[in-house]
C-alpha cells in the first residue's frame, strides 16, 4: 500500500529587486572613479515590508517560495473556456508561474508559505499581495467575483488542466480591514489525487491579498488510516473526501494588519 502523502507545498514566487549602478566621474586628469560613490539600494518593496515573517501568526512557519522555478521561461497561456472562468485559476500561484502580468495589471507582487506546526495539519497557504494601478484592482475583483458565481465555472479548463468543484463560499467578515472580499472553493487532478483549494482574496485600496490554503485528497492514504484505526495503530491523518482546506482566520488577520 503505498503511503499518503503528508504536505504539498506547491507555490512559485517572483521576488521583485531593485539595484543601483554606481556612478562615477573623470576630472580628465586624475584618477578617474577615485571619489565615485555607489548610490544607496532602494531596499525593501512596500509590499515586501507588509509580507508576513517568521512570529507573526502563532503555530504557522513562514517561508519565501522557492524563487528558482520563477526563472525558468514562461510556457504560452492558453485560453481558459469559458473565457469568463479565466480570472479563477489566475489568483492561484501555481497557475501563474510566478509571473506577475499574469495575474491583471500588478505593479509589485511578494508570496509567502505558511504551514502549520502541528504534523496533523496537512493545509498549506499561500499568501500572495499584488499592487494594481487607478481601477484595476477593483476591476480584477469584479471580474473575480463574476467568476466565482458563474454557473458556466462550475468546471472549466486551461489547456489541458481541468478545474472543477468551483463554487462561491461566504466572505461575510473576511475582508476585516478591508475593502471587499471575494471567495470560492477550486479543484483539480494531480496526478491520481486531487488537489482541493479554498482561495480568499481581498481588496485594500490598490492592494489584493490572496490566501490559498490547499490540500490533497488521497484515497489510497485515507485507506491506509482506516487499516491503521482497526489495527488499533495511529494513522497520519489523511484529509478525507469531506475534508476542504480552510483558511485560517488568523492568518488573514495577521496580513491584513500590516497591510
């Protein structure tokens, strides 16, 4: 019996920097560079600073994304059909590959991984924040929401990846300090599982945060915990078929506040 999986973590990351060239002058004479000064890094984004950190959320550990997927090329978008459904699978990073273009018209974009301490915890979110210049962030959240109670969404595909499951989930209280919220529930194959995603995005001004906590159903490691249970043996706890992940409040909380 092949054993369950225990986490996935499947999240890509552009991390945007900014250098500065040194500059410098030649009097034609003497030493030219001599007294040439590099100018200071513009250091951290603003949206690098509002990113969550190590001890910000109680009982989660928080990691960069692993930024050398982000550096391998782009694969062509192909069109999702419907069109409508397109803006669904765009807020998930994995979708993305890490680009932010792809994800509307963002200026700045940071992702963070967060998974729990607990070994029984098999959810891993991910939180993304994106900058939007004048409208677009609301428009994106428009867009957003049109999909999400679309009944033409229900199941779409993007080339050859299917997503189905999707359906709109209550926001009431999830944009806390922000603007307007939008949230829904997404799946999609994964080899022989099934990879479940409960996704939370909420506007604050020009700024989307979004939260993707994911997990995957396993049957042949839920199996495997049934036969442990009888044989009166622990099993690792696989999340079973009723089982979607969830976002943690405390989490939206958490970056919400430094946003």
């Amino acid at each position: 019996m092949k054993s369950a999986v225990s986490r996935v973590v499947a999240a890509v990351s552009v991390v945007v920097a900014l250098g500065a060239s040194a500059a410098c002058s030649s009097d034609g004479g003497g030493d030219a560079g001599k007294d040439a000064k590099p100018r200071a890094s513009a250091g951290p984004s603003k949206l690098e600073k509002a990113a969550l950190t190590s001890g910000d959320v109680k009982g989660y550990e928080v990691e960069e994304p692993d930024e050398s997927a982000s550096s391998a090329p782009a694969r062509p978008a192909a069109k999702p059909s419907p069109a409508e459904c397109g803006p669904l699978a765009a807020m998930l990073d994995a979708r993305t590959a890490g680009k932010p273009n792809t994800v509307g018209k963002t200026k700045d974009h940071v992702r963070r991984v967060l998974t729990a301490t607990d070994d029984k915890d098999f959810t891993t979110t991910r939180v993304g924040l994106s900058s939007y210049a004048g409208s677009d962030a609301e428009q994106t959240m428009a867009d957003l929401r049109a999909a999400a109670r679309s009944k033409k969404c229900a199941s779409f595909r993007i080339g050859e990846q299917r997503y189905i499951g999707v359906r709109s989930l209550p926001t009431q209280g999830k944009a806390g300090k922000g603007d307007e919220a939008v949230s829904y529930k997404i799946a999609h194959r994964k080899g022989e599982y099934v990879m479940r995603e409960s996704v939370t995005v909420v506007r604050t001004g020009t700024t989307l945060a979004v939260f993707d906590a994911s997990n995957l159903y396993d049957p042949e490691g839920v199996q495997s915990d049934k036969d442990a249970e009888k044989d009166g043996s622990d099993g690792i706890g696989t999340p079973t078929a009723d089982q979607d992940p969830k976002v943690a409040p405390e989490i939206v909380t958490a970056q919400l506040d430094k946003i």
